[in-house]
C-alpha cells in the first residue's frame, strides 16, 4: 500500500509559495503548528514581503509581526504601523513626556519613508498625514513631530525625491507668510520627481494661462507650452501625476499649441484620452450584499458633505473613485459602507484641499456611529489597499478642456458639473464606460440641451471635438442615452424615511450653479431622434427606491417615523452597543504571540 505523503513531505519552494500571500495571522499560527513551518517563517524574507495585512491592525501582541514585515518590504505592513504609531491607535504608547513624543515621531518618520521608498511609481502621498493643523501645543503634537524628524534626517541632497515633495508640501502648509519652499521643490525636480516638477512650471508660468490675465507675452508661453509639453509626457508614462498632462490638454484645447502643428497636437490629446480609459481602475462588483440602492445613498450623503464642507466637484469624483476602488477590491460589509465613504473623503479632502477633513470631525460627521480609531483604521485600509495611489483618472478631470473644445459658456459647465454627478450614484454604469468616455458623453448632452434639439447632433459634435477626443457620434451614442435617463426618467431612491435623495438636483438648483438642474431638458424621444437611433434600443437602469437596510444619513429632514429594520445585524448602520462590542473585541482581541517573541527586529 502506498505510504500517504503529508503537507511537511512538499519540497521547501512548494511550501513557500504557499505561505506568500496568507494572511498574517494564519502565518503566525502554521508556524505553531510544527518547526519545520516555524523555520521558513522565520528565515524566508518572501513570506513576509508578500503576507496580507487586509483586515489586521497593529496590537501590542502583533506589532513584532508587522516591524518584521516592514523590514521585508512589506508596504501593507509599513502604512498600517506608521499610522498605528501616529495617531496612537491600537498600540500602548507613551505619550507622557516631550521625549517620548520626540521618539514617536523620529520612529514614524522613518516608517513613512520606507512607504515612500516602497512606492516609486507613486506621487508622494505620506505627506497628507503630518500636514497641518497641528495641535496648538506643537512640542507634544507627533505630526509636528515627525515632519521636524523628517526635515532633520532627510535634508541631505541624496535623500529620496519623494520625500523631498513631502517636505515642500508641508511646508507649503506650515510657511506663516504663506511663501511656496521653492528650493525644496527645485531639489526634488531635479532628482526626477514629476510633481515638484510640475509644481516650480506653475510657480513660473501659472499666471499665463489664468483666466484673469490680461498681459500676453508670447515668447514666454511658447517656452511654457514646450516645458509643460516635456512634463506632460513624462506624468503619464510613469502614472505618477497626470496635473501636466492634464493642463497640456486644456492648453491645446485653448488652441495654443506650443509651436507644435495643430493635429499633432490634437493626435496628443486624442491619445492621453483613450490612455486615461485604460489606466482606469476596473470597477468589477465583488460585494454583491451591497445593493445598487445602498451606494447611491452613500453617494447621496457625499453629495450632502460636499455642499456642507464647501468641497469641489473634483474632490466628490475623486472620493467616489476611491470608494469603488474598495469595493471592487475588498468584503465591506453593511455596517462598513459609510465608514468607507468618508475616510475616502478625509485621504482625498487632504490631498486636494487646502483645508482638511479631520479624524474627529470625519467621526463626527456620521453622527459619531463610528469612533477615532474607527475611521484612523480605514484610512489605514484605503492607504494600503491602493499602496497610496489616492489619484484616480475621473470624468472630472476633462471638464475643464472640454468646455473649452466645445465652447461651452458658464452655464454649458454647470450643467456638464451637474450630469457627471448625477452619473456618479451608478455602479454598473461607471463600471461600463471609461472617464473620458462619460466626459465625453456628457459634453455632447449639453450641446443638444443647450440647443433644444433644434441642431442635429452630427452638426453639434464637430469635426474638431472628434480629433480631440478621438470619439465618434457613433461611440457616444449609447453612453448619452444612459446619461440622459439618469436625470430625466430615473426615480430616485428613497431612504429609509422614505425621503427622495436628491441632493445633486438640490446642489445645482441654486444661483451659484445658474439653477441649471431646473433647465427643460429633452425627452427620450427628442434625443433618440436627434441622435437617430431607436427608443427601445436604450438600455433602462433600475434601482430599489425604498431599502430598509440602507445606511443613514444623519442631517436630512424627515419625520423620524420610519419602520425599523427587526434584524439589526442586516442594516447598514450598526446599533451603538453592537458596534461598540465589536470595536472592543476587535481592539483586545488576544494572540499566543510566543512565535512572535523570536521576531525581535
């Protein structure tokens, strides 16, 4: 009878392969279970490197895990431990002396340099946790603390460029005069960092392309035009920072090319619009208990924090985006959706604004069903799940040029803004379509609103928008028909005091907007005869429009009347004392850490 052979009787490699890629703490426990799995443990640097952190946050018992992950390179484990110790959450730590402070931050500064080093095809991003404000009491504040750390260990002219942009960054927050670092950011530029680089073109020719700007100098935009050419190229090939590229577009579209000829210039623009669709994140459904109806109440409540907080447009797509990205990416469950939201919100508020969203107010801001440590954990999730790519191609972006292209007036812009974010409450339609593609889209609505379908659409989507944008009537046709149901037939959805969410209609009914939401618009009919295509042919979106599992959201009227969900462990918002019980649980939860005493790094 042939012996039978057992996991241990694998070769070493075959063993290997196994273990990368496992969750942490199932490593930890397979290397109790025998010492042949303890040793390649212990002794592989690939185990480590490749180990998954999702859903682990650092403790007093784990954190040797996570130091040792750090050290293999491990990037999950490094953003996880560096925010552990920043915002002291999850770890015991001293607090109690300015010394103990200071040691904290020389620890963490070291830990997001390491992320930055971990991270070369991605812009600088750890400097959206050390920027400020800072705590009034900046001796004992450990972001003030970590960007001094910084300053003084990493001010060496081979120190990493990155971290250098970090720096520069800080310091445009922190100068009192409010002066841009210029030499910080010329260090960084002139060690091939595409962001200081972009950022010293806008010190120097920003003003020229200003709206406002009534002095021409032709010589000297040339010489911008050519620059910024060289940047923009260089932004996109290396997915790093897509500003120049970006800025190059609307240029062109402004008809100022540079010295370049006119299609060259246009075969340009036409090329980074369809790479923008390809670089785009893949928005595929993984968590199928999230109905169509709870996301378009998490992007509703968006909508509302948008309005409130006086946020841009371009943070709510940004936000969005990184939101799907999560949910194309990791289980988040019911009670986890609106907790994903807005730690979106807070990494994207600090990216963009120059005002941030803070832990606390993010907490607050919920009606406090999550706490600090709450939303410190997410962020911590987000960072690492995207490796601190918190820049995403959006349909945001081409606004901008297109208004341009297609000469649009103020309110064409409006009303483009107001489409986009209507668009934005559907999954299955971002899913399908790219962002320049919905931009797009979008745009050629707006010609046939504006012109009451009096004009065909092949006479409004000329021949200059379709070198540009590389797009066809004929490619456009089903993305408008869609677009269009959204703000015309589509009902909204109703939440659970069976309130309509209407906060996009609501947001541009007003006169900052040019009331454009309350424009007549074109029936299906009228756009399916201007775009000559039949009316049946149009695919029909549906949506729930009444969800008793839907999260809340806290400042909207209603009566309160509202049937309650009678299994609470179903509804997105967990009761008080189950979502305490399960932070408590989550924080305390003990380990035999006895593998983890042989880590010592």
């Amino acid at each position: 009878m042939d012996e039978q052979l057992c996991l241990l009787d694998l070769p070493v490699e075959i063993l290997i392969r196994i273990l990368k890629g496992m969750q942490m703490p199932d490593i930890l426990n397979l290397a109790k279970v025998h010492p042949v799995f303890s040793d390649l443990v212990l002794s592989n640097k690939s185990v480590w490197l490749n180990a998954s952190f999702n859903g682990v946050w650092p403790n007093d018992n784990n954190k040797e895990a996570f130091h040792r992950a750090s050290v293999c390179g491990n990037i999950s484990a490094t953003i996880k431990l560096s925010l552990a110790y920043l915002y002291n959450e999850g770890l015991a730590l001293d607090m109690s002396s300015d010394y103990a402070v200071n040691y904290l931050g020389r620890k963490v500064a070291t830990l997001l340099y390491e992320a930055e080093k971990l991270t070369p095809e991605v812009a600088p991003f750890t400097w959206i946790f050390i920027r400020p404000p800072w705590n009034v009491h900046k001796s004992r504040c450990c972001k003030a603390e970590v960007y001094y750390a910084m300053c003084e260990k990493y001010s060496g002219k081979d120190i990493l460029a990155d971290i250098k942009t970090c720096l520069a960054r800080v310091e445009d927050h922190v100068s009192p005069s409010g002066e841009t670092p210029v030499e910080l950011f010329k260090e960084a530029a002139e060690s091939g960092e595409t962001y200081a680089q972009y950022r010293l073109w806008q010190i120097k020719y920003g003003r020229l392309f200003d709206s406002k700007n009534t002095t021409k100098d032709a010589g000297l935009e040339l010489e911008a035009i050519r620059s910024l050419r060289s940047l923009g190229s260089q932004s996109l090939k290396s997915r790093k920072n897509h500003e120049a590229c970006l800025k190059l577009m609307e240029i062109y579209a402004r008809k100022k090319f540079g010295g370049v000829n006119e299609n060259d210039a246009l075969a340009f623009c036409k090329k980074k619009i369809t790479d923008f669709n390809k670089i785009s994140f893949p928005a595929t459904k993984r968590n199928m208990h999230i109905t169509q109806s709870m996301r378009y109440i998490l992007v509703d409540w968006l909508v509302e924090l948008t309005s409130i907080k006086c946020l841009s447009s371009s943070i709510l797509h940004q936000t969005v985006a990184l939101v799907d990205k999560v949910l194309s990416s990791r289980y988040i469950s019911r009670s986890r959706l609106q907790l994903v939201g807005i730690a979106s919100m807070l990494l994207v508020c600090r990216y963009e604004n120059s005002n941030i969203l803070t832990i606390r107010e993010a907490a607050w801001l919920t009606d406090n069903t999550y706490k600090y440590g709450d939303v410190v954990r997410m962020i911590g999730e987000i960072t690492a799940l995207t490796q601190g790519r918190l820049q995403l191609p959006t349909a945001y972006d081409f606004i901008e040029a297109l208004g341009y292209v297609a000469e649009l007036n103020f309110t064409g812009v409006y009303m483009l803004y107001y489409i986009l974010e209507v668009s934005l409450h559907y999954f299955e339609f971002i899913r399908d379509f790219g962002p320049s593609t919905v931009a797009c889209a979008a745009c050629l609505l707006v010609l046939l609103t504006l012109n009451k379908g009096t004009t065909s659409a092949e006479n409004l989507w000329t021949p200059l928008l379709i070198k540009y944008t590389g797009f066809t009537l004929k490619d456009l046709k089903e993305c408008a028909l869609r677009l269009h149901l959204f703000y015309t037939d589509v009902k909204p959805v109703l939440d659970h005091r069976r309130q309509p969410l209407t906060q996009v209609r609501e947001r541009y009914s007003r006169d900052e907007f040019g009331r454009v939401s309350e424009f007549e618009t074109l029936t299906h009919q009228q756009l399916c005869s201007v775009l000559s295509v039949a009316s049946q042919n149009t695919k029909k979106e549906t949506v729930q429009t009444f969800n008793k599992q839907l999260i809340m959201s806290p400042t909207r009227g209603g009566t309160g009347n509202f049937p309650m969900e009678a299994e609470r462990h179903l509804a997105a918002t967990p009761t008080m004392e189950e979502s305490e019980e399960r932070y408590e649980k989550k924080r305390n939860h003990p380990n035999d850490d006895s593998i983890t005493k042989k880590m010592k790094v």
